[in-house]
C-alpha cells in the first residue's frame, strides 16, 4: 500500500511543481533583450567610368532654299565646336538628312575624366540670321523640347541624333492647345545608328503657337534638340538651337535670361519675355518668381499661371530692365519650362531659348565656344549662402560666393575650358552682342559613377 501510494503521489507532486514553476516565471517581470545582430561588413567601390558620349546639335540648317525641292533641308552655317576636360576625345560624325551637315559625336575612352563640350554658329543670310549657341548633350530615352512653335513665319526642325550601333525607334507626342496627341508622322520614326534625322515642326505641330514635345526613343537613346526660326513679313529675326529637357520637376530653374535696350524699344507693342511651362498629367497652379542677377529681392510680384492637363500655357512676363534675371517656375506637379527671349521685333534682331539648368552638386566641366561676350551665370536658390570655385587650365581656382536665393555672374573667355567645383548650384553660359542672343544650361560631371555599396 505505501509502495502505491508513493506511486501515485509522485505525479501530484510533480505536477504541482511543474504548476509552481509556471506561476514563478509568470511573475517574474518581462525584460525586452536587445537582438543581437552584427552590422554587415560592407565597402563602397566607385566603378570606373564607362566613358561618355556627347552629341552636338550640329550646323544651322534652312528649309526649302531650292525652288525645285521645298522639303530639302541644307547647311546655312557650320557650327564650330569647343571642348573641355578629358583630352582623348574620339571625333565622329552622323550621316544628315540635311545636304552637307556633319554632326560631331564625342567619345571618351572607359576609365576617363568628365569632359564637356559645345558649339557655335552665326549667321547672316536673307533668309536666316542670328546666332546659337547649345551645349553637346548626352543621348536619351526619355526627353521634352520646350520651344518652338509651328505657326506662319516659324521654320523650326526637331532634329533627332542616334549615336549608337542599333535602330533607334522615336514618338513625338505634342502637347498642344488641344492636349497632347501623337500626330501623323510623328510615330514609329526610325533613326538608323549613326545618323541624325530631321522633322519639320510644322509637320507635327501645325498651327501650335506654344508646343512642348515629348521625345520617347526605344532601341538605343537619342539627343534631341530644336533649331527654330522666325520670319517677320520677309525680314529674318533670329535662329536658335534648343537642347531638350532630362526630366520633370516641380521646381525649374532659367538662369542668365538677358534682357537688352532692343527689346524694351522695339515699339511693338510685344512682350520680348515669355515663360512657356506645361504640367502634362494633372492640373495644377505655376508660381512664376523673377529676380535680377546680383540680388536675392524679386524683380516683380510672382506670378501665378493656372495649368490645365496637358496644355502649354504661354506667360508674358512684365516689361523688365536691362540687365539679367533667373526665373523659377514652382508647381506641385512636376512640370516643364522655359524662357524665350528676343532682342528686338525689327531687323538684325535675334532671340534664345533659356532652358532650366540641372543642379550641379560638386562639380562641373564647361566649355565656351566663340561668341559675343560670354558670361557665366550661377544661381543658388538654396537657403545658405553657397561658395564654388572656378579654374580654368594654369591658373589656381578662384572662389566665388552666391548668396542664398541669389545670382551672381563672372566673364568667361571664348575657347577657354572651365572647371566649376562646389554646389548645389545651377548655371548657364550666355552670350550677347549686337543682333546675337545665346545661352545654354551647364551640366554636372558625368563621367564618374556613384559608388556602389558592396557587401562582401
């Protein structure tokens, strides 16, 4: 019986044990154990660079000079092209649709420094006069021409260029009074490797007094740009080559427009200042901001432009004094923009196409090719004061402070190869004289890749 009985009382006991332990450890106070994990070692590589590629945007081209061919497109004026940075430089050119041109492309070799470059051109014909200058640009998939126009007296040419060993294939969607439309002629456009191929703008835009176009390639990357053209009752009234747009944003940057005494007594009656900017996918409200270079104070009361989906709106800003401004154009929907500038409505007038600058984080190449008076402006639309440094080859870097919000401008020379360190800052280089109106945005150093993280 006792022998029972202790068999029978031992799983009691040893469930009442089990019972008060599980009471003892529910008492006793969760504490949180930090997770113990090691940090993963990791090293940043920068990978060498895959070398660039720039396209020029090439000679001044006229339209329909022969009476026997109207579609022909020839050479008007060659344009003369400067480089900066990397010295071994591979030269080619394109294969035009238009007779005699031959547009450069500029290679560097894997594993070079950043170079840049950009081009030149006057001319001075009955039928064509003025001056452009436009940076050499990189080839893209995805890119916005905002300029142009394809009403009576305009001759513009949107000029696709394939620097590649494959097809390029091209949509040109044009956002017009309508909205945006791929127009007949302006789908499926082929662009052989190695070649450059030519639109008339009237041919898509027929009629558009503020067209932007979308430029869309598939099968390798394109640069685009627009050459366009104004006639005033048979008296030409300037030319210019617009390089495109990289991207949207709801915040665009125009430095360095130049207003001169022609355009305020041109007597016309004319505004010499129009800010086009277009939002293609919502509606949304453009605040249009101007300040004079040298000053962080607004040269007029902001202005604020209603944008419908998918339709160009054309600002005339009020008439401002000579001098030198940058335009920032803010929405809450990413948007497109840019300021078209003339010196004057008569003849010998001329007139530029400012596009929005790119930030430029830490640096910068910038070549200047020939023209009058060329110029760098720097713009900081940041809330602190920004000091960059300028260098050009044998002489030590100059610093140049831009107060916050502000402009300042510095004297280049033509032909000289300029080194911009320091950011965030945008810029461009202008040009202006006697019937001459040019400018183009700089850009960052591209040559260099971002590191990549590595975890072994």
């Amino acid at each position: 019986m006792t022998g029972s009985a202790s068999r029978w009382l031992r799983p009691v006991f040893g469930a009442l044990a089990g019972a008060g332990a599980i009471a003892a450890i529910a008492l006793v106070p969760l504490i949180e154990v930090p997770p113990i994990a090691p940090e993963p070692a990791s090293v940043a590589v920068s990978p060498p660079s895959a070398g660039q590629t720039l396209v020029c945007a090439g000679d001044l081209l006229v339209s329909a000079r022969d009476s026997t061919a109207v579609s022909s497109i020839t050479v008007a004026a060659p344009q003369a092209v400067a480089t900066a940075g990397e010295s071994a430089i591979d030269r080619g050119e394109l294969a035009s649709d238009a007779a005699g041109a031959a547009p450069l492309v500029l290679r560097s070799a894997p594993g070079s420094e950043p170079f840049a470059a950009a081009g030149s051109a006057t001319v001075g014909d009955p039928d064509l006069t003025g001056y452009s200058a436009a940076s050499c640009r990189l080839p893209l998939l995805d890119s916005w021409l905002v300029a142009g126009a394809g009403t009576t007296g305009a001759a513009d040419l949107v000029v696709l260029s394939n620097p590649g060993e494959v097809a390029a294939t091209v949509t040109l969607t044009v956002y017009g009074a309508s909205g945006a439309e791929v127009p007949p002629g302006g789908g499926g456009i082929v662009v052989r490797p190695g070649a450059q191929r030519i639109i008339p703008l009237a041919g898509i835009a027929l009629g558009e007094e503020s067209p932007v176009v979308h430029v869309q390639a598939t099968g390798a990357p394109v640069a685009a740009s627009l050459q366009s053209s104004i006639t005033r009752v048979l008296e030409p009234g300037g030319v210019d080559q617009s390089g495109a747009l990289s991207e949207l944003a709801t915040s665009q940057t125009i430095v360095g427009v130049t207003v001169t005494e022609g355009a305020l007594a041109s007597g016309s009656g004319l505004s010499g200042t129009m800010v086009r900017v277009l939002s293609p996918d919502a509606d949304t409200e453009a605040t249009i901001s101007v300040r004079a270079v040298g000053t962080a104070a607004p040269a007029i009361d902001p202005v604020n432009v209603q944008l419908r989906a998918g339709i160009p709106a054309a600002v005339e800003m009020p008439s401002l004094p000579v001098g030198s401004y940058t335009v920032d154009v803010v929405a809450s929907t990413p948007v497109a923009a840019a300021v078209w500038q003339t010196t004057g409505f008569g003849a010998a007038s001329d007139f530029a196409w400012y596009q929005a600058s790119p930030q430029i984080e830490s640096s910068a190449v910038i070549a200047v090719p020939s023209g009058p008076g060329p110029v760098l402006t720097i713009a900081n639309p940041g809330s602190a004061d920004v000091t960059v440094e300028l260098a050009e080859p044998g002489s030590g870097p100059v610093p140049v402070t831009v107060p916050a919000g502000a402009s300042v401008q510095v004297p280049l020379r033509a032909a000289i190869a300029y080194e911009l360190t320091g950011g965030p800052v945008r810029a461009s280089v202008g040009y202006v004289g006697a019937g001459a109106l040019g400018a183009f945005p700089v850009f960052p150093a591209t040559a260099g890749q971002e590191p990549i993280v590595v975890y072994p």
